[in-house]
C-alpha cells in the first residue's frame, strides 16, 4: 500500500510542472475567483435590469401633436411637421385647423395638387375662411386651372377686400390669358393695399409693357427699384421696353445691371431677333459669346435661330 502511495506522489511531482508550464504557455486561461465573483455579478446585474420594464413616456394628446407640428413647420423641417399633424388627425379627425395647416405645408414644397385637395376639405367646412379661398386659388393656379382659381380668388376677396394676394395672383391669371388690361387693373388695386410691394410694381410693369403702355411701364419699373422689388428681374424688364422703343444703348445698360455682360448682349439680340433684324440680332449674339466663349451656349444656339429666320 506504501508503495502504491509513493508512486502516486511521484507521478503528481512528474506531472504538476508539466501542467504549470501549459498553464504559462496558454496565457492562463482559466479566471481567478475574483474574476468569476466579478462575472456573476454582472451577470446578475444584467438579469435584473432586463426583468425591469423601462419607464413609458406619456402619450402625445392632438393639442401636443400639432404643436410640435407647428415647431418643425417653423424650422422648415415639412415631413416632420406633416407626420405630427397627421397624428393630430387622427386623434380630431376632420379638423380644418389642420387641413389649412398642412395645405401650407404643401404649397411650400410645390406638392400643389395635395395643397389643393386640403384646402377643398377646409373650404367644405369653413365656407367663409378668406385665406383657405386663397390659398386654393393659388394651388389651382400652380396647377393651371385658371378658371377655379380665378373663382375662389375672387370668393377670397368678396370675404376680405384686404388680400392683396388675391389681387396679384388674378393678375398673374389675366396675363397669361393675355387680358392685360384686366392684369394691369388687378396689379393696381394689391398696390392701393401694399404699396410698399415692389413685386406688385414689377408685375404691373410687366402687364403694361405687354399692352404696349411703354412709357407707364417705365415708371412702374421705376418705383418696382424704389420699392426693393426683385432687382434682376425689373432691370432685364426696363431693358426689353426700351429695347422695344429703340433705345438700344440704355437698353444693354439694364440688361448689364440685371445680369451680366454676356447675358446683356444675349437678352439684346433676343429683342433683335424677335423684331426681325437678324444682321444685329448675330453681332449682339457674337459680343455675347466673345464675353464668354465657355458658358454661353445659350448665344450658339440663338445664332442658329438667326440663320433660320434668315432662309424664312
């Protein structure tokens, strides 16, 4: 029996420095009781908390909802504040509140047949809101829908004599039915409301010169600059009229003022070209491409024009 024993002892004393040496070489692999008690706490730990439910915030109730709407609107985040109000709809369905809102949402974002569609279901339940009338007209009149527009733009003005939008977007309808005369009025009456609107001077300006009123659209032109109206677009309009009465010089002035030089002479030979006089509408085309030989495709293929109207 003694002997048995001794022979176990050895092999043990043979075998425990075989075993520390794998024990070194795998980089101890096994984890020290103070790494398990540290792992079972975890372990624990993470048990526990996943038996917690975590805390539910609060429902949003309709007023909330369109609330929030309203804070994205004014940030110009417009999906955000579409999702939130329809919501809100869902919670006070059939609201025109919300339709009006959205409806402006849409109209911002050039979604104008969605505009028009709110819009109808504000006016359908609010016969009398002045603005919901005028802001249907204005998506019918994106869409072209000149009649309809033209019908609830007036029904905006027959509630509210004070919406000079109404009056300029009935002008913007005249003048593409080529009535500008009728436009011209339209344009007049907004400015007695907001006279401070140098896009209604320009608008009118516009009409005038289309009527042949040259020299009352000069001046309309005129106070559209003394009204901070857009820039650009009155001082290529001034060039057109002036190019229409002959006065070339003054004219490629304004076009430089709106644009550039390139542009100038390309807006001058635009006039030539449509008065017939191809021999000048080409030299304003060449000076336009000599001021930019790069960018201004627009002259290269204007001299085609010139060379068409030359065989007809």
């Amino acid at each position: 029996m003694a002997k048995n024993l001794h022979k176990i002892k050895k092999t043990v004393i043979e075998i425990f420095p075989i075993l520390v040496m794998i024990s070194l070489v795998s980089g101890c692999a096994t984890k020290s009781p103070l790494e398990k008690l540290r792992a079972s706490a975890m372990e624990m730990q993470t048990a526990r908390s996943s038996e917690v439910p975590a805390p539910k915030l609060p429902e949003m109730n309709a007023e909330n909802l369109e609330a929030l709407g309203d804070r994205y609107f004014a940030n110009n985040d417009y999906y955000q504040a579409y999702l939130n109000y329809e919501k809100s709809l869902k919670l006070q369905p059939d609201t025109p509140r919300l339709y009006y809102k959205q409806g402006l949402l849409f109209l911002r974002t050039g979604k104008y047949d969605a505009a028009a569609t709110s819009f109808e279901k504000v006016v359908a339940k609010e016969p009398d809101n002045a603005l919901a009338h005028e802001n249907l007209g204005t998506a019918l009149f994106r869409l072209k829908n000149y009649q309809q527009a033209e019908m609830h733009l007036r029904k905006a003005l027959e509630l509210n004599p004070s919406l000079w939008r109404s009056h300029n977007f009935l002008g913007n309808i005249y003048d593409f039915e080529k009535k500008y005369d009728l436009a011209a009025k339209e344009y007049a009456e907004a400015i007695l409301i907001k006279p401070d609107e140098g896009l209604l001077y320009n608008n009118l300006g516009v009409s005038l010169s289309l009527a042949g009123r040259y020299e009352e659209s000069i001046n309309a032109f005129k106070k559209a600059l003394e009204n901070k109206g857009p820039a650009e677009k009155v001082y290529n309009n001034l060039g057109l009229v002036l190019a229409k009465m002959g006065d070339d010089g003054k004219a490629l002035e304004f076009f430089k003022k709106g644009s550039n030089t390139a542009q100038a002479y390309n807006n001058l030979g635009c006039v030539y070209l449509a008065k017939g006089e191809y021999e000048k509408a080409a030299q304003a085309f060449n000076k336009a491409i000599a001021a930019s030989p790069k960018f201004y495709q627009k002259a290269y293929e204007n001299l085609k024009k010139v060379e068409v109207g030359k065989m007809d």
